[in-house]
C-alpha cells in the first residue's frame, strides 16, 4: 500500500499507565479501514494513548473540515488534559467554535480523563487559572523521550508538522543515552508499528 502522507507527533507526556502523544493526521485513502472512520477533514489533530509496552490503547482524531493541529499538551489536577494547537475548521467539531473561515486561529481542547471533550475555544485562549496543570506531569525519569518525522531515509527532529511525505517516531534513551526503543506511527499504511521495538546493545 502506497499512499501520500503527513504524520506528525508534536508533545508527549507520561502518564502512570503509559504515554500520551499529541500531533497532526493527514489521511488520504478513504478507503483503507483501520482509522478512516475518523477523518475529519484535510488535516486533522490526533490524540493517541500508549500503554507501558508501546501498544495503542485509544486513537482519537479532532477538527472540521480543512486543517487543525495539537502542538503541545498538560496534565491536569482533576485527571485531565488541556491540548492547545491551530485550526481553520469550521464545521464538525468546530461547528460554532470558529466563524474566522480560512483563518488560523489559537485552539484550545479540555479532555476529561476518559478523553471526552470537556470545552473547545479558539481565538485568544483564556489563561486558565481555574485549571490547575500537575507540575510533573511527563516528566521522565529513567531517561529521555524524542520525537522526530522522518520521509524515506531523511530523519529530523520535529520542527514543522507541515509539508512531504512524513512520518513520525518516539525514540527512548536511557540514562546514559543508549537507545531503548522505538515507536513509529502512520495512520494511511501498514508501516504503522503497534509493537514495541527493542535495541539491543551487543
């Protein structure tokens, strides 16, 4: 199966049962059948939830009818998480929330600990005060976490969700910064590796 993509993870947190990631989707084969049922639009935000041993527990995509991006996410006291990102969406889940059609506009998402959608507001984000962010929400301790997209041999850090054909990766360093695993993602093809993969120094 070979399809165009864009595949971006933007932040990752640690949470006591797993990982939490947030990014962007493009999907263009409507009918390849593992996550099509989610597709929103032309680019959509994704929340993706990984147990300890790298298996997905829960996909969740978000946004209307043109482009929407989660950068970065928190942990909240009350057990959820506060996503912020971009979109120029204006139906969907979006509908109502955003009238500045074909602009990009500040997004804001509350998902309670079940990822239920709590609030959504664009424009000029409030700061929040009465949502308290746990300070050591994905923190690691036993390491590093990295993100990086990569196009065919072409690996970099993630800079831009935007743009060629990308996939996206979290690599895990210990340490002493020796590889411990990987974990890839792309949602149009079967490169998608729900299995975690150890390196192994020799």
């Amino acid at each position: 199966l070979n399809v165009s993509n864009r595949e971006s993870y933007n932040d990752i947190i640690v949470v006591e049962d797993g990982y939490i990631v947030v990014g962007c989707s493009t999907l263009y084969l409507e009918q390849y059948e593992k996550f099509t049922e989610q597709a929103k639009g032309s680019v959509d935000a994704i929340i993706v939830k990984y147990d300890k041993n790298l298996g997905m527990k829960s996909f969740q995509s978000f946004g209307g009818n043109f482009n929407d991006y989660f950068y970065s996410i928190d942990k909240t006291t009350d057990g959820g998480y506060l996503v912020y990102g971009q979109t120029n969406s204006s139906d969907q889940d979006l509908l109502g929330k955003n009238n500045q059609t074909n602009q990009y506009v500040n997004l804001c998402v509350k998902y309670d600990s079940n990822f239920k959608v709590e609030f959504i507001e664009t424009g000029e984000i409030p700061n929040h005060t009465d949502i308290i962010l746990q300070d050591d929400a994905g923190k690691i301790t036993d390491g590093k976490i990295e993100l990086v997209r990569f196009a065919g041999d072409l690996i970099e850090p993630v800079t831009n969700p935007i743009g060629g054909e990308i996939n996206t990766r979290i690599n895990k360093y210990d340490c002493q910064g020796y590889p411990e695993w990987t974990k890839t993602f792309d949602r149009n093809s079967s490169k998608t590796n729900d299995k975690l993969t150890r390196v192994v120094e020799s």
